[in-house]
C-alpha cells in the first residue's frame, strides 16, 4: 500500500471518528474538541484493525495528531517514504 493511500484512509477515518468537515487543517487532538482520551484508544483500535497493526502502549499518548500516527503507521508497514 503506498503513502498517499494510508494518509487518505487515515484521515478519512479520522474526520468520521470526531466529526470533522473541515478542509487542510492538522487533524491532532489539540485542535479537535471531540478528540478526547476515550476516543483517541478508539481511533488507534480502528487503525490498528484496518492496517492490521498493533501500537504499543509507550505509543500509545505520544501518536496525538494526523502526523505523528501516519509517520509511526508507515513504520509499522515497513514503507519507505
């Protein structure tokens, strides 16, 4: 799977799991006000379950925005950037 698919997915879900319909911005639980604890373990359960990965729990509350999952998530697939 290349990166551009994995950003898109990933933001997909993302912008379904809190609600989202804004455009261009960082997707991070600092900026979105539905982004809270609970659903933050739900998201990474539904990322985790999608790409067929697991986050481990020193992951877990550093990966808090679009970015930083995406990153960890391509490392995890083993694609080269």
């Amino acid at each position: 799977m290349k990166k551009d698919i994995i950003k898109k997915k990933l933001n997909k879900m993302i912008k379904k799991r809190f609600k989202v319909k804004k455009r261009n911005t960082l997707l991070s639980m600092n900026n979105l006000e539905n982004w809270d604890s609970l659903g933050h373990l739900k998201l990474l359960s539904e990322v985790e379950q999608q790409f067929k990965i697991k986050f481990s729990n020193k992951e877990i509350p550093i990966i808090t925005d679009e970015k930083k999952i995406l990153s960890l998530l391509i490392n995890k697939l083993r694609l080269k950037i």
